[in-house]
C-alpha cells in the first residue's frame, strides 16, 4: 500500500536551478517583456487537470512545490485513462531563454527572464532544436513539445516580491524565495478558464495554493535535519531524505499532511486523525506530541506512530516507529534532530 495519492511520474521534477534575471551581465530581458501571461503553455482543451501550488511527491517534493502542474491524464476520475499524446508547448510570456537544464533523455527544464525581475520556467519539456541560450521567444511562439502523455510543469518568480513564510531564507533558491502563483499571472479570460480547471477543494476560495508554511516557534512549516548547511538550499537530492515537512494539502489546504523525505522514515506523505493537535498549535510549551500517520487515502489506516518535540523554538526532536500502532510511546537513540 502506497502513502501517496498523486502519480509518481511528478516526483522527479526539476530541482532549484533558479538563479534569476542577471541584466548587469549575461542573458539580458527583452524589451517588450512583461511580468505576465497571455497564453496557454498547452492547448486547455487537451488538458483536463491542473494543479495549484504546494504539491507534494516524496523524494522529490518533500517541501510544498513552487511550480504549478498541467496535466494530460484526469487522475480523480476512474477509470484512470492514460495519455501518449506528443502536444505543442507555446511560451505564455515574451522572454529571453536564461538556461537550460538537461535532466534525462529529451526532458528538460528551461527557463525565460522577461524583466528585470520576473522570470518563468518550464519542466519536461522537449525544446526545440533552434532553442537556445540567448533566443528570445515571444508570447504564443511554440517552444518544443511535452514528453508522450507527460505532464508540464509551469514556474514563476517576481523579485519584486518575498515569500515571508521561510524562516531561514538562506535554506531556499530563488526561485522558491520569490515564488509566486503562475496563475494569478495569466490574463483574463485565460485566468478563469484555469481555475474552473483547478485540483482544489470547492469549498476553498483560493485556488492559487501555497508554498511557505513556517511559523516561529510552532511545528508547522519546513524541517532540516541537523547536518545540513544552512547554506545548502532545500532542493535537489542531497537535501530531499534529510526534508520534513508539517504543512496543508494541495487539494485541500484544510487537511494537514506530514512529508517525509527519508532519514526518519522511508518518504511518504501522512495524515493525521481529525483530533490530533493541529502542527500550527505545537510550540515548547507542548512537550512530547504524538501523532499516529494516517495513509492519505484513509482515516482509519495506520502506517506508524510519529513522535515530535520542540526542545526550542527552532530545534525539533523527532522519531518514526513504523507499524507501531499505538498512541504514544518515548524516544529512543534512533531520534533525530531537526533545525529550521
């Protein structure tokens, strides 16, 4: 039985190579450029599904994902029909290409300064050959193709703006620190077509999603284990087993979920019964607290039991007993430390 509920092919996705606009030097933006978007990456027709921020796949995702998803298969209805369709990308913003990441095979990650300060990347894509560092494309230009049946992954980044919910800063790239929701980008009517499109609980207004969760002082948020460099960024895979993440559903930000890269436990994402004190609530003050993992796709299964403890408001405790079944128990030397 697997804790995770989102498809695997999502887990892999390009880490932080984000180094953002550089106009003193190297790639400059195009004049025409501007911080938004006038078209589709991806013929909306063909897409049935798109996913706000803050999706989470362990190893890859353990922390909530600053880019935002499209794909080609409907994974919340059954039966789950797969797609081999080869589609047409088109670069949404005019935009000089800034790098181009090569992952595997034809995938790659590329990314497009437009200003100064606004920048965009997309992930799995099969550019085209004339694409190159230095090309400027302009707004509906195509840019390659995706992979067969492949989702698209659609990044953007304002410096004119901070996420404040990073307690440490230096922990994050770019392009995770300066994160902001593509699809409060696109013009309208594309806007509204998107979000009727959105994989978000109806009962929640905001269909943009969310990356930055900490809180000083309290559990929720993102952890690191003690032996990571406060200087080496939360991305990319000598960082993922060593991640843990107390943040909110995708879907439904409501329902909290635990990310657990590796180091504790093997990766994974949990729930965590209705009655169970809420992560945002946990602070010194409440001592050892147990929380019993809950696969995300039921209530009453129960994977093992979690014990955290914030011993200071920036250094976490922490100890997974896998198929213990239990509502509480101690530590053992098997814990953990973890820091902001």
């Amino acid at each position: 039985r697997s804790a995770m509920v989102t498809p695997s092919l999502l887990a892999a996705c390009g880490g932080g190579m984000g180094t953002g606009p550089d106009p003193e030097g190297g790639v400059q933006p195009p004049p025409n450029g501007v911080a938004q978007f006038t078209v589709s990456p991806l013929d909306l027709d063909r897409i049935p599904l798109l996913v706000p921020l803050g999706h989470l796949a362990p190893p890859g995702h353990v922390l909530p994902t600053d880019h935002v998803y499209f794909y080609q298969v409907n994974f919340d209805q059954r039966p789950i029909v797969p797609s081999t369709a080869v589609l047409p990308v088109y670069a949404p913003a005019t935009g000089a290409v800034n790098f181009m990441l090569h992952q595997a095979g034809d995938d790659w990650k590329v990314q497009f300064i437009s200003t100064r300060d606004f920048s965009y990347y997309i992930d799995h894509l099969q550019p085209l050959p004339t694409l190159k560092v230095g090309s400027i494309v302009q707004a509906g230009d195509q840019i390659g193709t995706t992979n067969p049946g492949g989702a698209l992954d659609l990044g953007a980044y304002d410096l004119r703006t901070t996420r404040r919910g990073f307690l440490v800063p230096a922990r994050y790239p770019d392009q995770s620190l300066h994160c902001v929701s593509p699809w409060a980008y696109f013009t309208e009517p594309l806007r509204t077509t998107m979000y009727a499109k959105m994989r978000r609980h109806p009962a929640v207004a905001d269909k943009d999603g969310q990356i930055d969760f900490d809180v000083a002082g309290r559990l929720v948020g993102n952890w690191f284990e003690e032996s990571v460099p406060v200087d080496q960024t939360a991305s990319g895979p000598a960082g993922w087993p060593k991640s843990l993440a107390f943040v909110f559903d995708e879907v439904d930000p409501r329902v909290v979920r635990i990310s657990i890269g590796g180091t504790v436990a093997p990766p994974g994402i949990w729930g965590i019964p209705e009655d169970a004190p809420p992560p945002a609530t946990v602070s010194v003050a409440s001592g050892l607290v147990a929380y019993r993992l809950m696969y995300t796709e039921s209530t009453t299964i129960q994977y093992g039991l979690m014990l955290v403890q914030l011993t200071a408001d920036d250094r976490l405790m922490v100890e997974v007993f896998v198929g213990n079944q239990q509502g509480g128990g101690a530590f053992t030397t098997a814990a953990r430390i973890y820091r902001r």
